[in-house]
C-alpha cells in the first residue's frame, strides 16, 4: 500500500478511505455473485495489473501489448464458461509466462505474466469451493485489515523502521497492528463465519505475508525509480499498490485450503 508522507497523512485520508470504500464495495459485489462477475472482475484487475508491471519493465508498447494478450488466454480459460480454475489453467499461466519471456527477452515481464496470473486463479478456486464466499472473503478481508492496521498502527505509534533500504514509511509497529488486526480478523471470520480454527489462527501469518507482497512490490519501483505503478486509483497509486497485499496471500490460502482438502 503506498503511504503519503508522515506530515501529511491526516489530509489524505478522507480521499483514500473513500476510494478504498468503494474498491471494497466492489469486490464484495463481485464476491457475492461468483461466476462470471467475479471472474470479469478479476480479469480486469489482472491485464491492468499486467498493464502497470511491463510499464515498471520498461519495455515498449508493443511487447507490453504483447505480454497482455499472452495473459488473457489463461484468464479466458478460468471463466466459469471454459475450464474454470484448476490445474490447467495453471499450466497455460506457466506456458504462458515461458513464452513472453523467450519472445520479449525479458525473465522480468516474463514473471510478471505469473505475479498478475496466479492470485487470479486461487482467488476463483477459492470462491469455488463449498464454503467459498467466507474463504474468498476472508482472503481479501485480512488484507484489508492488515493494510488498515499497519497504516493506523505506524502513523500512530511509529518507532523503528520495518526495511528503510525498500520502504522508509514502513515501521514494525505497523508490521505488528497489521498481525494484529488480521489475528482479530480471522477470529471474526471463525465466530460468525464458520471460518475452520486452523485458518483463521493462520491470519496472523498471511498478514506477514501480505506485508512481504508489499515489500516486494515497493521493491520493484524503487528499481524502476517510481512512486507508484500508476495513477488510475486516486490516493493510492495504481492497481499494483493496491493488490500487493493481494498477490501472494491468495494462492497461499489457496495452497493451506487445498492441503485441507487432501488430507
């Protein structure tokens, strides 16, 4: 997520809570329909992130298209109309990746295709299993809560920073009301959701998680020398900043969900 600066931040927060607000009323939307609604959503979100991560690569309009178009085909398979999530559309996220790398020359768009591929697909596995509306929505809810815990969490109380070299905002005050809020989060879930104990102890990590997605992510435009991925989203950058948290959090859910399931 990407913070305003410190002397600052009290201004920015009426337009950021507002566009997170309406981000969150969308997805929830999204989440609440399943199918083929929450499978536009996630295409949309994944080919613009696609869009952001060639722009940080630095490559030409041409081989961005080029990285666009190879994502889609894995995105046309998980609709609820061809072979949904599962293991093939996994492969074709693979190939695909394989592909841009060796026709664009570039190992780094080439994972780009897998960062913005991947969490597309476990967030639809998730929502395709039997109690899928909580596990989707708690996916999403905790890193919310994280995101919200360590933004209030590291303005509030501040201290020692969490990764300067990466991210100078970052405290690990915020690392820790982060942990915290998803912890209370997932207990939540576990209450009035019927969440399964195991996982809604395991909030606490996914919210580690989440923070690491978001160190990689600042990572990644301190190297290509940016603020943020981009500007379409007001007060909080582009739909990198806003997923970063998003990206490895789903398919680890995805991953605890499915050894649940074959154990």
């Amino acid at each position: 997520m990407t913070e305003p600066p410190k002397s600052g931040w009290a201004a920015d927060l009426p337009r950021r809570a507002l566009v997170g607000l309406i981000l969150i009323a969308i997805a929830v939307l999204a989440l609440v329909q399943g199918g083929i609604a929450l499978w536009v959503l996630t295409s949309i979100m994944s080919l613009l992130m696609m869009m952001e991560w060639a722009d940080l690569a630095k490559v030409d309009a041409k081989t961005k298209r080029l990285s666009m178009f190879a994502l889609s085909v894995p995105l046309a398979i998980l609709s609820p109309l061809a072979a949904g999530p599962g293991f093939f559309a996994l492969g074709l996220i693979a190939g695909a990746a394989f592909f841009v790398t060796m026709a664009a020359r570039s190992q780094q768009l080439g994972l780009g295709v897998a960062y913005c591929g991947i969490p597309a697909a476990a967030l639809l596995f998730l929502r395709d299993q039997d109690n899928g509306l909580v596990l989707s929505f708690w996916t999403l809810a905790i890193v919310w809560a994280t995101d919200i815990g360590a933004y209030f969490a590291g303005r509030l109380i501040g201290g020692p920073k969490l990764w300067p070299a990466v991210s100078p905002s970052k405290t690990w005050a915020g690392l820790g009301g982060g942990m915290t809020a998803a912890l209370l989060t997932g207990l939540g879930f576990h209450q009035w959701g019927a969440l399964p104990l195991g996982l809604a102890l395991a909030s606490a990590v996914l919210a580690g998680v989440a923070q690491g997605g978001d160190l990689y992510e600042s990572a990644l435009k301190r190297k290509a020398g940016v603020k943020d991925s981009g500007t379409i989203l007001p007060g909080h950058g582009g739909v990198l900043d806003r997923l970063d948290g998003v990206v490895p959090v789903a398919p680890m859910v995805a991953l605890l969900v499915l050894m649940e399931t074959l154990l």
